[in-house]
C-alpha cells in the first residue's frame, strides 16, 4: 500500500471517512463529490490521527480553515 497526505478541511471528515454527510450543505457536499471523482478517490481508504489541526488552505474549498491532515491510501 502507498499513501498520500492532503489538509482538509475538518468539516469534512465525517463525509469522506464515514459517508456522513449530515454536516454539510449542499454546495460542500458537491465540492466534495466534485474533489473525490477528480481525483479517482472514490473508494479510498482514509485516516487521520483525529488529534492534530493546523489554519491551512483546504484542498477541496481552496479556503483557509482549520484542516486536518488526512491520509489515503491505495495499492501500488
């Protein structure tokens, strides 16, 4: 297995780990869908140590927010 590292906005993790989009609206659900099938991620597997949160630029809106650093992971 190999990786790879992005900062996400921590809103969205609920989305991409579990599939709860509850949390978002409408247009972040769509930004997200939107990220994922540009990206062929659909069915990765993703992690985040759930403890550590930095003010970065989120890799789905573009925007500064609090991110988490999240892990996918794929066969090489």
């Amino acid at each position: 297995m190999d990786y790879y590292d992005y900062n996400i906005g921590q809103h969205f993790l609920p989305a991409l780990i579990n599939d709860d989009y509850t949390g978002l609206d409408d247009e972040e659900h769509a930004l997200l869908n939107s990220w994922l099938e540009d990206n062929e991620m659909r069915a990765s597997h993703w992690t985040t140590d759930g403890e550590s949160s930095d003010f970065a630029r989120c890799e789905i809106t573009g925007l500064m927010s609090d991110c988490a650093t999240v892990r996918q992971y794929f066969r090489k």
